[in-house]
C-alpha cells in the first residue's frame, strides 16, 4: 500500500532546505526544538491575516535569526521599522515568559522577507480562501475563483484545492476536491509546494490543502 507524505518533507535535501537551521549542543536540542514550535505558534496567531507564508529560524552560537517571509511587509514593519522593534520585543518577553534560558549569550535578529508573487505561494492562497469562506463565500465559487488566479501565474503549471468539513453549513461533514494542471507527488524533482489552513466557522472548522505545482528544479550547469 502507498502512503501520503508531506510534500515538504518528502523533497528534504533534495530541492528543499530544512525550516528551522541550526546544530545543537549536547543537552540543548530539546530546548531549541520546544522554542522554535512555541515561536512558530505565536508568530502563526499573532500574524492571522497578514499573509505571512512561513516563519523560518537559524541560529549560531551568538546570533538567533527569525526570517519572516509575507506578501505585505510593509504591515510587520511598521513606520520607520517601529513595528519590527516592537515585534523584536514582544518575542523577546515571550522566550522569558515561556522559561528560554537560549537568549543569555545570544542576540535576537528578525528579517522579513517579501514575496512577489502570493498567488503562487501556497500558504497564502490557503488563507485567502478561509477568508472566503469565514466572509460566507459559497465555496465552489471561492475555489474556482483561486484556481483561474493561482493558473494565471507563468511558473504555475498544476494547482489542487482540498476542503473538507461542513462546507455550506450541511449537518453532515463531506470533502470537495478541486484541481487544474498537473501535480506529480511522487518525482522528487517536482517543485511542489504544500500548505494547510482552518476556516473557524460558527458550526465548525473547515480545513483547506493546498498543493502549487511550479515546473521541475534542475542542477544548474556550470
């Protein structure tokens, strides 16, 4: 029987690079890994809605980087970098709330990134579509608008939208599965890239997958 892997991880160190980037003293892995899932968490719910796309962190023995990838970061930044100061801050109190003994030695550096293109990014259209669908949208329709968007793009060649739960508000939960273009799962070489997202509804989430297929990543020739 074949079993469904993560698209993500299922193309690490091949054309994918890990999330979090760091090597950990001896005794300290537990630490950094229990800090990065609570600052993944807090920054996922204080940035809802501002079409962050994801959060990746790197660290070395003096320096801890947070990089902060968006389609609006002019909104994180603020005026005149205020709200990036601010941003520093409340993570900073965060750690020390939560007991994280790794700020001591170590300094606290955020950059936020901007990407171009948020219709090609799964992340964001994953969130575009629970917005549709949390302002009562009628989900066909959110979900063709989305796929004629996402196709719109020239590096997109395939898209797949996935809902499942009370879509319309119906008693009984069901899935919707929408999909234009190709999305090949298995070729590694395939840059596929792979969100998942909650509409909160008054009756109950509705979850969302989203898959971006954008052509095949080759060794560049030299």
């Amino acid at each position: 029987m074949s079993h469904t892997v993560h698209p993500y991880s299922h193309r690490l160190g091949i054309i994918r690079d890990w999330k979090s980037r760091w090597f950990a003293p001896r005794g300290k892995y537990q630490e950094y890994l229990k800090s990065d899932v609570l600052v993944r968490e807090y920054l996922s719910e204080k940035f809802r809605g501002m079409y962050v796309a994801d959060v990746q962190i790197e660290r070395n023995e003096k320096a801890i980087r947070i990089i902060i990838r968006t389609s609006r970061p002019g909104i994180i930044i603020g005026r005149q970098g205020e709200g990036a100061a601010k941003l520093r801050a409340e993570i900073l109190s965060f750690m020390q709330k939560h007991g994280s003994k790794l700020l001591k030695n170590q300094e606290l550096k955020i950059d936020i990134e901007e990407i171009r293109s948020p219709e090609s990014n799964a992340a964001i259209v994953a969130y575009m579509i629970a917005e549709g669908l949390e302002k009562r949208l009628p989900f066909r329709r959110v979900m063709k608008q989305m796929i004629e968007k996402v196709m719109a793009n020239r590096d997109v060649k395939g898209v797949r939208i996935f809902l499942g739960g009370r879509l319309g508000g119906a008693e009984m939960a069901r899935v919707e599965d929408m999909k234009k273009g190709q999305i090949p799962l298995q070729t590694f070489r395939a840059d596929i890239d792979f969100a998942r997202e909650k509409a909160h509804m008054t009756y109950g989430d509705i979850g969302i997958k989203v898959w971006i297929y954008k052509g095949e990543v080759f060794n560049k020739k030299a």
